[in-house]
C-alpha cells in the first residue's frame, strides 16, 4: 500500500474526531472523508426502501447502489441514522462494498479519513494514526449539545443510553470491530478543548509525516 500522506483517525462515537479531521486535513492541505456518513446514507437508502438495516441484503444492495451525492443528503443525523448506520455497519458485504470508495478517495493526493476501522482495515500502512477517544459522559454532552444546535429535541440521559449501545455494538461486532490500531497514538479528550486535541494531534502527525 502507498505511504501517502494518510492520516486515519479513528474512535468511538462523538469523541470529536470530525471537528479534528476537518482541521487537520484544511492545514494539512489533504482531502477530507468522513466514513461513518457512508454507513449513514446506507442506513438512510434502507430505510426510505421500508426495509430493515440489520437485513444483509437490503443493506448490501443499498451499500452498492450508493452515490456520492448521498452522503450530502440532511437526514444523515440523529438517533435513528446513528442506529441505522451501526446496523448497516456490522454486516460484511456493506463493509466490502464501501472499501474501494474510501481506498481510491485517498489514491491521488492521501487524505485525512475518520471512522472505526480506518487503521485498521481501510489503510493498515497508513503512516499516521490516531485513536480518539473521551469518557462516555463527556461524549454524550458534546452530541446532545450538537442535537441541541441543531434544534433537535434531545435528552441527555437517552443520548448517552444510546451511545453506550452503539459503541458496544461497533466493538463486539465480527466485521472491522472498533479498536485502536497497535500503532495508533492514543488521544484521550476529557479534559482537552478542541485546540489542545488538535495542537497534540499536528504534533504526533509531524512525527510521522513529512509536512512542509
Ligand atoms: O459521529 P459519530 O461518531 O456518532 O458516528 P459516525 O462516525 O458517523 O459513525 C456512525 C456509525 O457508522 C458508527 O456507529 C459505526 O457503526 C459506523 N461506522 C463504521 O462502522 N465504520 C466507519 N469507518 C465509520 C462509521
């Protein structure tokens, strides 16, 4: 595999792996690809066809069938995405069908990709990788804050039931289970903002990376 300039940043869920993929790859002048959209937008094609996510043949048919055009659909976000995306998620053949798209999106000029497996699966030679993570309580505050503004009704007892469901879930399933590449740089959240994750991010980047 190439030694790109790829930057795999994986993670449970809300542990703030979008906010720092999108500025590390807007100063690392690379594409940006968030992964776990195009679990979403299969969920959502699931969905709207009245199937079931958890079915694989839905789910793979729908997996094959996507656009990029999906993953800028508005309806990607909230509970019911979330649980239709962890579904579509935990079945092999979606995962098979979405590996060349995030492969190739890398190809010509390397990337900054986030997701579950990205270090794991998607680019195990990737040079950089960061698992990111923060305690339950503390990820279910920033998404409810995040449903807040967004003016969706949330309660913070639910989000963060729902959470504690879903990662279980993406770490117990067979397929690409969540965990932290043995070489990935662990970066814990509690107690960051989003500038100090990101400082320490660029740091341990530029250990691996050449940047100019
Ligand atoms: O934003 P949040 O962290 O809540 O979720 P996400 O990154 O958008 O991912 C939604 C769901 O898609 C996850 O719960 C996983 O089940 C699945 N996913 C995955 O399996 N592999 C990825 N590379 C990205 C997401």
């Amino acid at each position: 595999m190439s030694m790109k300039p790829i930057v795999a940043i994986d993670g449970p869920a809300a542990a703030g792996k979008g906010t720092l993929a999108r500025r590390l790859a807007a100063t690392l002048h690379l594409p940006y690809l968030d992964t776990g959209l195009l679990y979403r937008a299969v969920g959502r094609r699931v969905l709207e066809t009245g199937g079931d996510p958890s079915d694989a043949v839905s789910a793979e048919s729908a997996a094959r069938a996507l656009e990029p055009a999906d993953l800028d659909r508005n309806d990607l976000r909230g509970p019911q995405a979330d649980a239709a995306a962890a579904s579509v998620a935990s079945i092999t053949g979606v995962r098979a069908a979405l590996l060349d798209f995030q492969r190739d999106f890398a190809v010509r000029d390397g990337a900054v990709l986030d997701g579950r497996d990205i270090g794991t699966v998607i680019f195990p030679n990737a040079p950089a990788k960061l698992f990111v993570t923060a305690s339950l309580a503390e990820r279910a505050r920033r998404r409810w804050l995040e449903l807040r503004a967004k003016g969706m009704e949330a309660d913070i007892a639910t989000v963060e039931a729902d959470m504690r469901q879903r990662d279980a879930k993406d770490a117990a399933r067979a397929a690409a289970p969540l965990k932290a590449a043995a070489d990935a740089c662990l970066l814990d959240t509690s107690e960051m903002d989003a500038e100090a994750a990101f400082q320490a991010a660029l740091a341990f980047i530029r250990t691996r990376i050449d940047l100019i």
